[in-house]
C-alpha cells in the first residue's frame, strides 16, 4: 500500500521548503550558524543534517524558533 499524497492546500510550506531557506528566514547570520558547533544538536554543525533522516530534527528546533515555541 502507497502512503496518501498530501493535500497541498493543507501542507505547511515551511515543512517543505528547503531547509536552508527556512533557516535563512529565521536564523540571522544564517550563513555562518549552519557551519557553527551547536551545543543543542550535540555538538555537530546544522549543516552536517542537511540532506540525512536528522533534517526533521533541525527543522523543528528552527520553526520552534520562528514560532516562538521552546526547543
């Protein structure tokens, strides 16, 4: 059985825009916090979950962010 394709019209765009656009949106200096150490993804840079199943991780610590939710 195939997974149903989403309904666009319910799709949250920032679910699937690139994800360094999304950061570029809400991160300032966003350029240089991808290639930063970052203590809350242990220790590795955002960038090195770009493209890998991690992705889902730091998307949702940069839309808590833009939301203004707690991480």
């Amino acid at each position: 059985m195939t997974a149903p394709t989403p309904n666009p019209v319910l799709t949250d765009p920032d679910l699937t825009k690139p994800i360094l656009d999304l950061i570029r949106e809400v991160v300032p200096d966003a350029d240089v916090w991808v290639d930063a150490w970052n203590g809350p993804l242990g220790g590795r840079t955002p960038r090195s979950f770009f493209g890998r199943p991690e992705e889902a991780i730091l998307r949702d610590l940069v839309l808590a962010t833009k939301y203004g939710y707690p991480a």
